[in-house]
C-alpha cells in the first residue's frame, strides 16, 4: 500500500489504465455475452471481473496501491493510510478510465446491454441498496485482512481480493449488477446516459467501504496491526 506522500502522475495514470482495463475486459464480457446468445455465461461474467482484478493488482498494485475503486481509495483515506492529496487525482483517474473504457466498448460493440450497467432488479433500489452496502464491506474487509495486514500470508492478496470480486458478483450479480464500485457504475451510466438509481452505486459502497474501515479498526488493534 502506498504510504502518505504526494501525488504523483505515474499514480495517476496506473489508476486510469487500472480502471479502463477492468470495465473494458468486465463490462465488454457483459456486452458479449448478450451479442453470443449466453456463450460467456454469468459465471464467466463473474469470473471475468474476479480474474482482471487479481491480475491488475499483481501488475499494478506496486505503483498506485491499485485501489481502481473510490470507495476504496476513501476508505484508506479515512483509515489514515493514504494521503489527502491523492485522493481527488485517484478518483477523478479511475472515473475518467472508467468512462473511457465504456465509450470504447460503444465504439467496438455497439449500444449492447445496457453497456454493462448495474441495474437494480425490478427496479428494487432499497434491496440493492442494502445489499451493495453488504458487499462493498466484504470486499473492503477482505482488502485490509489479505492486503495490508501484516499478519496475513505474504503475496496472496491479489487472489483473494480477486476471489472475493468473482464470488460476490456470481451470487449478487443478477440483483445489484454487484458493483462495489462507483467509477465500475458510472463508465456505462455516463456513455450509455443510463442513470436510473445510479447514486446508490456511489452512496452504498461508501458506506459500505467505511464500515469495514471502522470494523477492522477495532480487529487491528487500532489498524497498528497493518502496514503504514
């Protein structure tokens, strides 16, 4: 995890390719699966998000901490383990990636599931709400056990941050469009103008993100059981 120093631009651009990169190969595999009657199949969707985040955090994670997620770079905000400084450049890298990478897909695909958007189901925006809330907190609290624990086994973080995306959008997906991640929503919302209930997908992963925050607090001993 990157310590508290200011930002940089090399940060900022491995936040952008970050992003780009997992709403391109995530929400493309989407899109694909509608234009292939079903081919990738929403395992394969699932599996799709959970393999691109495990490689870019192996590929990335040494340059920019690869949050890829504004929910997560507030969350290590609030923790004390990221500097003010990088938190609006980080985020504004990882919408501005997000957006690109959704136009790409327009451009290459064509306007095809909804651009992979997260949706809630039946219009249900209370139940997504809640349950993004409920996910983005695992996914965080996986993030700081396999991540930034020092306790935790050495060089596993990538697949178990990686595991815990794909198991969460395989038994999630089909009722939140399993986010936990707001740049993730808006790339598809902002091309597509697809806007319907998309201010959950930013206020329930904050929240959720901060929750785990103040969970692993009190499980860290005062996060001093984590790297600085």
């Amino acid at each position: 995890m990157k310590g508290l120093k200011r930002f940089t631009s090399s940060e900022a651009i491995a936040e952008f390719i970050g992003t780009f990169i997992l709403v391109f190969a995530g929400t493309g595999a989407v899109m694909v699966n509608q234009i292939s009657n079903g081919a990738v199949t929403h395992l394969g969707i699932s599996f799709v998000f959970g393999a691109v985040v495990a490689a870019l955090i192996y590929s990335l994670g040494h340059i920019s901490g690869a949050h890829f997620n504004p929910a997560v770079t507030l969350a290590f905000f609030t923790s004390g383990f990221f500097s003010r400084y990088n938190v609006f450049p980080y985020i504004v890298a990882q919408c501005v990636g997000a957006i690109s990478a959704s136009a790409m897909l327009l451009l290459s695909l064509g306007r095809i599931g909804n651009l992979g958007a997260t949706l809630p189901l039946n219009d249900n925006w209370l139940q997504s709400f809640v349950l993004e809330i409920i996910l983005t907190f695992i996914l965080m609290f996986a993030i700081f056990g396999s991540g930034l624990d020092r306790r935790a086994p050495i060089g596993f973080a990538g697949m178990a941050i990686g595991l815990t995306v794909g198991l969460e959008a395989a038994f999630m997906g089909p009722i939140t469009g399993a986010s936990m991640n707001p740049a993730r929503s808006l790339g598809p919302a902002f091309v597509g103008a697809i806007w319907q209930h998309h201010w959950l997908y930013w206020i329930a992963p904050i929240l959720g993100a901060q929750l785990a925050v103040l969970v692993y607090r009190y499980l860290s001993n005062g996060f001093r059981d984590l790297k600085s």
